[in-house]
C-alpha cells in the first residue's frame, strides 16, 4: 500500500509541474488550473484523498436508503425467530435486497464496449441515496473520474456546460472512482461546483468488475436503448463532447451558445466583481462621510459630481452581476448578493434624485439606506467568496 501511495504522490507531482508548465489556452482554464493544483498539491500531501481508501458502499447513506436497510434488518430478524413457513416474508424480503443491492447489477448482453448494452448498476448519489443507471429515461454520459486524475478535473468544467446547455435532454453522470464520499463532494460541489449528478463507488467495483479502464477519464456516450455508441477515453473538449453528443441525439449542438458559464468562469466574474464593488463602495461612503462631516459640500460641483458617478458605477455593477449565470448550487448565494446590489443601487437612485432636487433631507435618508444596503451585501459577498475561493 505504501509504494502505491507514493507511486499516487508522484504523479501527482508530476501533473502539478504539468499544469504549471503548460501554457492555458483560455482564461477559464487558466482558472480551472488554479484549482486544480491547489486541489491535487492538497491531495498529494493530505490523506483525505489518497492517504485513506474510499471505505464502504454504503459509507454516508442517505435517511431513505437507511431506513429500508433498517427495515430488511429487522424482517431478517423476524424471519430467523419465525416456526415454519413464512413466504410473506421471504418475498418482501427479497424485494428489499433487490431494491437496496449497490454495486454492478449483471443483466444479460451487458457489455462495456461499443455496441453493447452498458452495464447496469446502482450506486449512492452526493445526497447518500442509490441511483440505478437503468431506471434513467434516454441518453446518458457516464464519465469516471478520481479527484486525483489532473485530465478528469480539467473536463468537468465543460461537461457542466454540456450539463447546463441540454438540461433533461441528455443526463450526465459522474462517477467518482475509488474515494470516499467525503472526497467525491468536497471536490465536485465545492471545489468545482458541478450540478450533474455524481456517484461514488468507493470499493471500484464499477473498474475492478464490468468497466475495466484502460485510463481516467474514460465517458461513455449511451443511447435511450441502453447502446454504448462512444467510448472516450482520456480528455476531450467541449467541442467535441458537443460533437459525441450531437451524434447521440441525431442533430447539430456543436454551435450551440453556452447557457451557463463553467463554474471556473462564474467564480472568477463574480469575484472580480464583488472586488470592484467593495472598492466603488468605499469611495461612496468617503464621500458621504466628507458630506456628513461638512455639509457644505452638498453644493460642490466636484462633490456632486464624484457622488453621482459612483452612483452610476453602482448601477452598472447591479447590471453586471445579474447578468451572470451562476451554476446551480451556488444560485442562493448569488442572489443573496444581488439583493445586496439591490438595495445600494435604491439608495443611489435617492442619492442621484437629492442632488438634482437639491434635497439634502432626502441624502440623509439616502445615506441611511446606502449603509444599511452596504452591510447586507458584505455579508453576502463574504459567504459568496468564501465558497468560491474554498476558504
């Protein structure tokens, strides 16, 4: 085990000089990359990650899945103290180990190859309950992939865009391939922020057994037949996962226009902007601080005129902000914070309607509304930082 772990660690080291070397092709990449060697340099000398196995199936079970475990427990038990037949029992019994078995689910002509019918499966979701892969209506990406594996991480970006540009016309799939739970959501709904569904097979059942890869990521393209059509092995762009899924579909989505930016493209938008407008409210309130301190200066023109410029910057940051498409898991934050937007750029209105007044009563108000506007979006903007940037 221990050579292993250092053979692991090496790689690792290995894809961080990788990263760092080669020049990104993109700003979202150049992004993406960021987190990714933060995140692998983390794994390469924590034990969250590689240091600890994936521990068992059924390792983080959700309250449903736990309460029919619970159940077939105690009809086994009732079974076993039961005198004579009990065939009641046995059937709901078996009913329950069919509805709860996790792990490779074999189903005649199954096969992991093109042309084959994929083989079937059921496995815990982020949330703790199974998914089974055959009970998905239509067409199917399955992906695995390991927080460890440097070309996966760089992937998962664009299928989150493939994921939010096709909705419930395609289901994406990720499966995180020998980690713990734990691991697999740090990492995807934290770290990366992806809203497709993820499995975790901690015990690689799925590559010890049915999918025997050659390498990660390896994403098979299924059709609503249940028809391996495509086996991708390694990374591929979004351009081309456009492509394999237009095949799929029968049609034409490689021009399609992104619906969603990737999460590495939201984080470093929102972030720019929260960073610009915490410095365009400072100002403001220097200005109303000066104001209040010497209330003369509500007749300068100077005053006035830095005063309804940066209630016009306000407004245009309102703008900004909600223009951007935040992906799924992160939509409470960000409307939190456009609340928060919201309510400095009402203040702002106020303060542009006291100035073309003049109104100086009417500032007083307006500043009472901008400070408490101003405390409600920092406190947003700290939560909304703090997840993106993963303190």
């Amino acid at each position: 085990m221990r050579r292993l772990l250092s053979a692991l660690r090496e790689r690792q080291q290995s894809w961080i000089l990788f990263t760092f070397f080669r020049r990104p092709r993109n700003r979202r990449e150049a992004f993406s990359r960021l987190v990714v060697v933060a995140f692998v340099a983390a794994a390469a000398v924590g034990p969250v990650f590689i240091g600890r196995g994936g521990g068992e199936l059924t390792a983080g079970a959700g309250a449903a899945y736990r309460a029919q475990l619970a159940e077939l427990e105690e009809l086994r038990e009732e079974r076993d103290a039961a005198e004579g037949d009990t065939p009641a029992l046995d059937e709901r019994i078996s009913a329950l180990e069919a509805e709860t078995k996790l792990g490779y689910l074999p189903r005649d002509g199954d096969a992991a190859q093109p042309g084959g019918l994929i083989p079937d499966f059921r496995l815990l979701n982020l949330d703790g309950e199974p998914v089974r892969l055959s009970e998905i209506d239509g067409p199917i990406l399955l992906n695995f992939w390991a927080s460890w594996c440097q070309p996966c991480v760089e992937e998962m970006p664009d299928f989150e865009i493939v994921h939010q540009e096709l909705g419930d016309r395609i289901t994406l799939i990720g499966v995180n391939d020998g980690e713990s739970l734990e691991t697999a959501r740090q990492f995807a709904d934290i770290e990366i922020g992806v809203s497709y569904t993820i499995l975790i097979d901690p015990t690689k059942q799925m590559t010890d057994g049915p999918y025997l890869l050659v390498g990660r990521p390896t994403t098979y393209y299924i059709d609503s037949s249940g028809e391996i059509r495509e086996i991708r092995v390694g990374f591929h762009t979004l351009e081309e996962m456009r492509s394999l899924v237009g095949k799929l579909l029968g049609e034409d989505v490689s021009e399609g226009a992104e619906a969603s930016p990737s999460a590495g493209e939201y984080a470093e938008s929102a972030l720019n902007l929260l960073e610009s407008a915490r410095a365009n409210y400072a100002v403001g309130a220097d200005l109303i601080e000066r104001w209040q301190g010497d209330p003369s200066v509500f007749g300068d023109p100077g005053w006035q005129r830095s005063m309804s410029a940066n209630v016009l910057t306000w407004a245009d940051l309102l703008d900004q902000f909600e223009a951007l498409k935040p992906p799924e898991n992160r939509s409470a934050l960000h409307s939190a914070v456009a609340n928060g937007l919201t309510a400095v750029h009402v203040a702002g209105q106020l303060i542009a309607d006291a100035i073309e007044g003049p109104n100086e009563a009417l500032l007083t108000t307006a500043a009472g509304l901008f400070e408490s506007g101003r405390a409600q979006f920092d406190a947003a903007a700290d939560d909304l930082e703090d997840v993106l940037s993963g303190r």
